[in-house]
C-alpha cells in the first residue's frame, strides 16, 4: 500500500458508515456520534435500511445507493451480512474498508471459514480490509476515528504511532503509550497486517516512534525484512502479549522441547532491531523517552539524589537494567566537595542534601549538573527530587535549575519525582526542561536504558534476511551417520563413526577406529538412547565390545524395540553442548544452541538466533547461556574453543538456509574442547 | 519501651526544639514552622541562645533554661555540639529525643565515634535516641511531626505505620505507602531501633499494616524473634534495599561465596513471616490491597475482561505472580454463556464484552460476578474495566455493579483500570465499591498474590527461634576425618574413611575398606582438591593405590603443598550434593544447600534457611532448588532420597545451634542416592 492509500484509512474525505445503529446517546455505541464528537470534518454517508435519517444526516439503505465512491467503509453489521456488504462495497468501487464486527477467527469454525472467505474477497477485488474485529483506525491529527467507543479527540498528540490487535490501546492511550497520535488496530488481520502497517509509518512525518501491540503474526519472516530497515529510521517498540501459553505450544523432539514460542519472538525482534518491552507501563515510559529525550549511546549514568536512600535503590535499579554508575574520582568531585561539609564524602551517586544545605539548593544543583553532564564518562543523568508543594520550599525548584543546565541537547536526564506535589512539578519539568519524569528509580533508569539499547541495535549490522523457497517434501528421518553425513557436507566436524549390524562388523568396524570406543543403539523408536540402555561408554577392548553388542540387542530386544543397526564411534572427550534448527512457521529456520549431557532439560540454557546468523550474533549466542563459565573451563575442567562453536553455528545456519526442507536439526552431543567442537549424534526431520 | 513511652515520641504533649533556626520561611527547613503548619497542639519550647522569641514562642538560651521538662527533644545542631545537648537533655530530666543532625556513621570516622558516644550516653541516661540523621518521627493523627521539611498534613490517614530509614518515605507518602497514618525514620538507629518500633505498633490500635523499609539492621536475631509473633498478628510489609552490592559482601569459603546478603535477609524475612517486596510501588500496592480488601486464602483467580487483548495480559501476569486462573467447566458458564451469541465461547478469564453487546452492561455484569464470587473454586476475582469519561458511556458503571455485588465481605476484587476518565473512576470504585484499583494486569494479579502470600506466611508453623550463646573460641580449622566426626556425632552419615599418611598405612586401610576407593589429599592449603590433582577416583586394587599415593604425593610435593596426609574413602555413587552452615552477623546460623560438583559455582543453585529449621524449612530448601529435579533423577540417572536430605539438613540445623563456635562449616560433596545421603566430606572453621 502506497502512503496515500494508507491516508485513505487514516484521514479519509469521505466515509460510509455501514450498520449504524439508529440509536444515539448513552448505551448506543454509535460511531457516527463519536466521529463527529471527534471532530471530524469530511463526507459522513450512514448506511442503514431501516433509518431515513440519523443525527441530521441522510441515511442510505445499502452501500449500493450512496451518491458517492467514499474513500472509506466502516462495516458493522451481524457477522453473516458482512460478507455481502464488503462485496457490494468492491463493486460500488470503494478502496477500503474497516470491517469492526466480531465473531471471526476469533470465534469458532464457521467464523474462520468467513475471515478466510474475507481474505479472498479481498485478495480478488483489490479493496482492502482492516480487521475483523477491532476498533478501527484512529488519528488524533487529522482528526479522524472509527471507534464505537468514544474516546475523546486529543489536539494535541505526540508524534506516536501505534499497530495494534485490540483497541484497548486506542481506548486506553494515557495508560499505554502516552498521548498518541494515530493508531491501526488490525485487530484479525484478515489483509492488512503489521508490515504493510510499519512501512508506512517509516515513512509517515506525523510519526516518529512506532508502538506495536502484537498477540501473533502472520508472515513474520517479511516482517523482520521490513523491520531491520525501519528500526535503523525510526525506533520501533514491540510489546508481544502471550507468552504463558509457551508449555502448551513446546515441540516435540529435544531442542525443539525447549524453544517456548516467546523465546522465538524475542530473537526475531532482537534481529530486526526493535526493542521489545515487558508491559504496557513500560511501553508508556519508552515511548516518552525516545521522543522527548536525547539519544544515548553509553550506559553510564550520573545521579544526582537528594536522599541517601535514593541513591541505593538507584544503584540497585542500574544493576537490574544492565546500566552503569560512572566512576568518578574524588578528586574531580571537587567543586560539588567544596560545597559540602568536610565529613560529607561526595560520589557518585552525588547527594546533594549536605551541598544544598551548606551551599543553598541552587548552588549545589548548578555545580552538580555542570560536573555530571560535562563529563564524557556520563552518558546520561538522573536525578532524585522531591515534589514539595509548601510555599516554605519554593526555594527547591528543580525546574528552573534543569531548565538552564548545559549540554542541554545532548545528555538526557531522567527524574525520580517523588512527593505530594507530583503532577504539578512532573508537568512543568516535562513541558518546560526537556527532561523526562517517572515515579521509580526502576522507572527513570530504565527508560535512559531503553535509550542505550536503542542506540545498540540500531548500530548492529543487519543480516540480509534473504529469501527461502517454499518446498515440499516428503517427511523422512535422517539418523545416524546419515544425518552427520549431511553436517559434514556442510563444513561441521563430526566424530568418525561406522554403522553396523552386528558383532562381527563390529570388530571389524572396531580395527579402523580404535579403542576405547563407544556403541550407541540406533533405532527411530529410541529418541533418548540412555534410557533404554542403548548407550555403552568406554569399551576398551574386542572382549567389552562383543559383549556390549551382545546386551544392548539383548536389552532392545526385550523392550520390542526395532534395530536400525548400532553406531561405533571413538570416544571423544569435553564438553558436551548441544545445537539444531527448528524451522518456524514465521520466522523461519531458528538455530539454537545450549549445553548439552543430561542436565539439559533442567537447566534449560540455551540460546536462538534466526537463521541466517553473523559472526556478531553467533558469538552472543554463546555469550547468552547462563551457564558460559563451563565454556570456559570450571575448576581445571576441559574448556571449549569458542571459535570453533562459531563456525559451527554458522555452518549450521548456511544448512538451515539452503536445506529449506528441514524441519528440525538435533546435533545431540557436540564435544567441545580446546581443539574445537565435533559432531557425535544427530538426528534430522526433513518434511 | 512500653506503648506509653513510645507515645511521647509519637504524640508528645511537649517538646523542645533544639537549634531552631532563627529564619523562617522559604528555604528556612524551620522545624517549628512546619510544626505549628502541621498543627500541632501541644506546647513548644523553642531553644537557641542567639534569638529571644520566634513566630510568637518565647526561645530559651539552653535546654537547662526549660521552664517544664517536656516529652521530648527535637536536636538540630552541629554535629559536634549534639553530645552535649543531649547530655543536657538527660540532666533536665528528659526521656526522649529525636537527633536530626546527619554526620554521624553515615559519614567519617569521627562520626561514628561520635555516634558511639551517642549510644553509650542513651544507654547509660535512660534517655531514649531515635536518629541521628533523621526526619523524625511523623504521626498525623495526633497531628505531630518533627519534619523540617514542610510535608502537609493528611487529616484522613490510613492505619498504616512506617519504620523507614530515610525521610523519603515520610516526604513522599503517596508515592510510596499510600496515605501514611505514623511513620519514625530510625536513621543510623544509635538506640530506638526495628525491633521496638515493631513491638510498638504491633499493639498500637491505630496500625492495621506496618510497613519497613531497610538497609540494614543490627540484633537482626532478635527481631525475627519479635517479628515472628507480630507477622501472626499484622501483616509486615519490608523493603530491603541495597541489594546491588551482594557481589562485594561475598564471603571467602565456597558455600559461604554464594550467600549474596539480600539472600540471607530474604531467608530472614521469611522465616518471621514477613512480606518482602521488590520497591516502593508494590509496597504502596500491597499496603492498600491489606488493608481494604477481604483476607484471600487461595491462589485461584476468576477474571472478568472488557477485552481479550487484556485477558491474554492477564494470563501472564498471573504466571510470573504465581496464581492460578480457576478452571471452570462451560457448563457451569451456562448464565454468562446466555447472554452471548452462539459462537461466542465463555470461559475463565470471561470476556463480558459479547455479553454485553447482546445483554446489555448491568445484567452481563451482574451475572459474571454473581457467577464468580459464588464459585468455591474462586478465591478472589481481578475485572479489567475501561473508565470512559464520555457522557455517552455512562450506562458503563462499573461502581454501581460492583457495589452491589454479593460476597462483599468475602472475597477480594482489584479492578485494572484503564482509560479517560481513570483518575475519577478510580477514586469513586475504592470509596464506594470496597474494590482497589491499579493502573496494570501486572499490578492488579500482583496485589491479590500479596494476599494469598500473607495468608501462607500467617499461617505457617513459627519455629522458636531459641538462644544461641555468645562464645569466644580460637580460630580452628577442622578437615577431613576430623570435621566428618562432628558430623557423625550429631547423626549425619558419613563415609567411612581413613586418615593415612603413606603407601603402607594405605594398603593397610584399604583392606578394611574394601575396593573401589577414592584418594584424596589432606592439606590446609589445597581448598579446591581437584585443581591440584588432589583427588583420585575409582582406585580399584592395591596396584592401584600403591600408584595413586606416589603421584599425589609427587604433585604435591611439586606445588610445595604442606600435606597432612591422604583420606581413604569407599567410591560412593550417587548425586553431588553440598549443604553447610555460614554464621551470618546479624541473624545467626544460616543453613545452606545446593547441587555440587564441577558445576555449583556455575549454577549457583542454592537455597538458604535460618536456623533452626523444622522439617517443613527443610523441606522447602530442597523444592526451592532451581535444578530439583535432578534429585528426581534426570533420565534414568539416580535419584535421592528427600527424606534423608531433611534429616540431614535438620541435623546440620541442630549442629548449627548447638555449637555456637562454628563459624562456617562446608560438607562438600554429599553423595545422595536412593539410599540416603552420606556426607563424604567437609571442612569447619571454629572460632
């Protein structure tokens, strides 16, 4: 959709309201009351074949008899009819239409038949839907809403753009995103989705940061495409909702078990560049940061507190943030130092209580503001204030202070209001000192540590996400030396191994490796060897070897398990890690890394990256496990190459991406040690 | 301190301001001005010999110069003149004070000399010290407050006390506990400390919640003993903060380096039955929630949303707060399900928009409340509601169905509320509806799970916590068979071993042993064995022992290692384990334990218990451990028996107790098995 099609949905001429009810007033959820209680200043055309009239305006019976082509259609009828009515609209020659009505793929079956069937229209007749199921679009610029909720116009929005799947966020602005300026709900997402959404706000000069409210996606694999380009314009913030239902969507084969659906979005939007939040608070607190404040590139702050206090549950909350309180020496402290009794040691965090009562408040504050924010080992500030109403303090006022500090367009400052004037102070700070407030000293460094992350991944490469073929294929089970064959094709060191039938082909199997050995059990019906005894470690000679062939058959004979053979590998020492793909439905092929041995289902460390992978990200997959010291070697214990992971990691990536048949890769183990990491185990999934 | 003696720092009927500064008004932080603001009804007697009268009172030269003894002393001088004004103070017949100068152990050496002195004059007068470097104390139901910042008083306060150490939380109530009703800032606490002001309000009928902030607490073991019964009677709020600085706390021997601070105290605070919360918004959150809504015994959720956008929040929040969504079966949704159309599916969380687009807003209400509350399997309900200011909404009214809702009494509702008008909608649901409101789906679920943890917190068995004696001993390091004896002696099983100190006394203990064995070195100077070849496994004849010793010896002599001589010890198989005691400054012996091996430091899975423990502690220690489940047995691996981990570590609690000389004792590793768990071996530091 080019940006003057999109403007027809946000900021249409002329609109054709389908389904009006004939009530007004309190309880009649009337949308064209609400459109003109917004402001709205186009051609209203109500559709309804039961009304001759409505708040003054002509009502039509059907979409077929307005005098005009609208730019727009609002459909709310009964979700059988809106079929019908989207069709007349095509063939009226309407472009768009926002269907509102519920009762689709968020329904039952017969609702998803219809949305489909939606789908299709749309795709035939070229015109294009927003929703089923939502509240439509508003623009608090234009002014222009299709809400049946009526939401008061704001005349002055800030330059946000909100994507959406529940008008909650357009009912809800103050609480979720501040003040927002327009907002797509695409509700179903029948046809219009998030991407076609965030390209036009990329371009959009009404919008500078984009909010997107997302349950799920469809398509999410041109999404990211999309996204990596915008997120380098503009910030992008993502708020995914639904994560708890993770257990119930875990895959069936190992790695796969482990890969919660949410882990999954999270590296996907990581790769594209955009900066997912926790909640809706949060999403409020970055959106405000990211239009009003400076940019940050660095995460060490200065602190200015008024309380000791304070100033511990801010260095508390810079821990949790990953941000930095700079280290200052107390020798460059020295003109806040000199303002303050001799006892009274200043640092960093700088309390200004002493200065302020030996120096007087504006003394203290200049000399701290001008030594924090000259400094280049300061990246950005916050500061602790009181909010106190008393006349006896008007001599406190943190407004006119911050309003005259330098580095004014460079440094951001956050501030931790607290007190029993906070609206009054907050307001005035926000409007008048180009500095942002928050209630917490969680909330204000957070919302700085937004900014730095921002700065982060808009800086970081971008991976051409590069394009995958849809195949089909047969669904078949590589296992075996059939699917290390496949990871040696691609560059991935495997341990040698034969495959063999019996005891003899064994021995013989055996003279060409070399002892010790290890025998593992082959068969589809044994997904985990060491549980059914199919695992023999550390034969040393011909003598063990016979008699483990002998008693691992024995041990699979007696469970009724088929024997695809046995595989004959050295043993190799180290670390035991573990990696795969596993292709998703949006994103595509996702490698994952972990550690491995059988402690891998309780710690559940393990890392994502979506295919296909940099140096830089496969590197931080490795950095990401909590448990990397092992890596490393843990009390004299073997460590790993990292180097060598990293090739493997993008050797598996180069697999993923050229063999879109594969829908999941097992590596289980890898042996990892200071001469590299080899394959010992893998099992593929090809469909 | 009896509750009369408490009063006359709370209410006093008199009191003495020390250092009043000569100005007034802005900028003068003049404690009697705010005093008289605040209203205050009692006599003043203001002291400074440098002015006659102020703001109408008669000013004296000196304490002694008082024509009355008053009940208190508010001291605002330099810090080197404040010993004197006390000492004063004592002679005038003074009993208590409030000391607001700051530069006392906040601050230099001389400082903390000085607040020595301090404590030793309270102690050896009988004068009573709140402070110094304080706010004082703040009560405004009496009214009265020694503020010298101007905080307006609140003639509608809630019973609520605060014991904090910083005025922040008197200077900001509303930001951080709701409407205070009395508040003491305990400052450096020379004197007054937690444990008092806790006894106070325990019994003081206009405190229905007591809320602590802490940095940090002196005679920590005392005030669990109080708190422990006071939980049983109030609910008890804490904020711990300084969290951030664990790493540099860190204590030198390996259990004892995981025992990060915050761990120990949250150990603490759960053993008194005390609520510990993250930061001052959930403090303010659980405050309100415990004081205005019914009690909730279970975790069990019925929730009522305007939006499935909201619902799907809902989910996830009640996951990371540990509550559950009552699972109702659809037949028994069958009044709610009525109301909607056919392929509208009811079900918990209930989306009561359909309900109320076909029944309308009251009936739909009415009957998904009427249908929760009633519910068995319902413990306490969260409604997501919009509060929409326009007039044509306000047949929208969530106040009048949620005031006439039955089950009032019994079970709680927070409402998250979201939308236009939320300020006034919000205000009118908390006074008129009996339901608390919160901006989130994170804080509302977050505020009913308070009410379910002070339920299970109140009702827990209290272990008497008992005297431990204070002992003087030398520093004493107990190794190897040593240390295993104590253990032996107070019923921990041990493995058998021998103390050897060359080949011959070794094959000698061998043959009473028997084979396979483990060799290990014995030297004060090898703490980590393994790192220095000091360990060897699975020596499985004479041959091999012979070997093992020589080359232990050999690697020994090499690092220049002083050796004590060899441990002898039988292979034990089974899972690592390691558990300890470390004796914490303020709370006395803390029990620990956690998985072992190469991997503990990596993990840092452990769990921490303040002795004594009962079964049930220990019990809890065992199910806290991130990686349980590898004592469950990780795919056919062993597993151990529970029971014998809690005789163990009950043993190690009585141990703990009964001899008050150990300072840090570290079983490193305890093999469990199916059979029991058997200490193999350990390390104690007595002094």
């Amino acid at each position: 959709m080019d940006s003057a099609f999109v403007e027809g949905f946000l900021d249409p001429a002329s609109v054709a309201l389908v389904g009006v009810p004939r009530a007004t007033g309190t309880g009649a959820f009337n949308v064209l009351e609400n459109l003109l209680r917004f402001g709205y200043r186009g051609k209203v055309f109500p559709v309804n074949p039961k009304i001759g009239s409505i708040l003054g305006f002509t009502a039509y019976p059907n979409v077929k008899a307005l005098p005009e082509v609208p730019d727009l259609a609002v459909v709310a009828v009964g979700r059988e009819r809106v079929l019908e009515v989207v069709k007349d609209c095509a063939e009226k020659g309407i472009k768009r239409a926002v269907v509102v009505t519920q009762g689709f793929a968020d329904a039952d079956d017969r609702g998803s038949e219809l949305q489909d069937e939606l789908t299709q229209l749309a795709e035939a007749s070229g015109l294009r839907i927003v929703g089923p199921n939502t509240l439509g679009v508003v623009n608090h610029f234009a002014p222009f809403s299709t809400s049946f909720v009526d939401v008061p116009r704001d005349k002055d929005p800030w330059p946000v753009s909100v994507i959406c799947q529940s008008g909650i966020f357009h009912a809800g602005p103050e609480g979720f995103t501040g003040k927002i300026g327009k907002g797509i709900d695409i509700g179903n997402a029948c046809d219009v989705g998030f991407t076609e959404c965030l390209e036009y706000f990329a371009k959009d000069p009404q919008t500078r940061v984009i909010a997107i409210h997302m349950e799920g996606i469809r398509g999410g694999r041109r999404f990211l495409q999309v996204a990596s380009r915008v997120s380098k314009e503009k910030p992008v913030l993502v708020l995914k909702t639904g994560r708890s239902d993770v257990g119930s969507k875990m895959a069936l084969s190992h790695t796969g078990s482990m890969v919660g659906e949410y882990q999954v979005y999270k590296a996907a939007f990581k790769k594209a560049g955009l900066l997912d939040v926790e909640d809706p608070e949060e999403l409020m607190d970055a959106v405000k940061a990211l239009l009003f404040l400076p940019p940050m590139e660095g995460n060490r702050l200065g602190l200015i507190s008024f309380t000791g206090a304070g100033a511990i549950m801010m260095a508390d909350a810079c821990e949790a943030y990953g941000m930095e309180m700079a280290e200052i020496p107390p020798e460059e402290l020295g003109p806040i130092q000199s303002l303050a009794p001799e006892w009274f040691k200043v640092s960093n965090p700088v309390d200004i209580w002493p200065p302020i009562m030996w120096g007087g408040y504006e003394r203290a504050m200049d000399t701290a503001l001008r030594l924090l924010l000259g400094r280049k080992d300061v990246d950005g500030v916050v500061f602790i204030s009181a909010a106190l109403g008393s006349p006896l303090h008007a001599d406190l006022d943190p407004e006119g202070r911050l309003k005259n500090r330098p580095f004014k367009e460079t440094k951001p400052i956050t501030v931790w209001l607290y007190g029993d004037d906070f609206e009054g102070v907050a307001e005035r700070l926000e409007r008048n000192a180009g500095v942002m407030v928050y209630p917490s000293a969680t909330r204000a460094v957070r919302a700085l540590s937004i900014l730095t992350r921002y700065h982060t991944l808009r800086e970081r490469k971008r991976v051409p996400l590069g394009e995958i073929p849809v195949v089909e294929g047969e669904r078949r089970v590589l296992m075996g030396g059939e699917a290390l064959e496949l990871l040696e094709k691609y560059g991935i060191p495997v341990a040698p191994s034969r495959m063999v039938k019996g005891e003899e082909e064994a021995l013989d199997a055996a003279s060409g490796l070399g002892y010790p050995l290890v025998l593992k059990l082959v068969s589809p019906e044994a997904l985990h060897k060491t549980e059914v005894g199919g695992v023999a470690l550390n034969i040393r000679d011909a003598h063990g070897l016979i008699e483990a062939v002998r008693e691992m058959k024995g041990r699979a004979v007696k469970r009724g398990l088929f024997i695809e053979g046995f595989l004959l590998q050295p043993m190799v020492e180290g670390v035991e890690l573990i990696s795969g793909i596993k292709r998703d439905p949006q994103f595509g092929p996702v490698i994952t890394f972990g550690l491995g041995g059988i402690y891998t289902e309780v710690w559940k460390d393990f890392t994502l990256g979506i295919a296909p992978l940099d140096e830089n990200e496969a590197r931080e997959m490795i950095d990401g496990l909590r448990g990397k010291a092992i890596l490393e070697g843990v009390r004299g214990g073997p460590s790993v190459d990292k180097a060598s992971v990293v090739r493997m990691l993008l050797a598996l990536s180069n697999l993923a991406m050229e063999v879109p048949q594969i829908q999941e890769l097992d590596i289980n183990p890898i042996m990892g040690s200071e001469k590299g990491c080899m394959a010992v185990d893998c099992r593929v999934i090809m469909g």
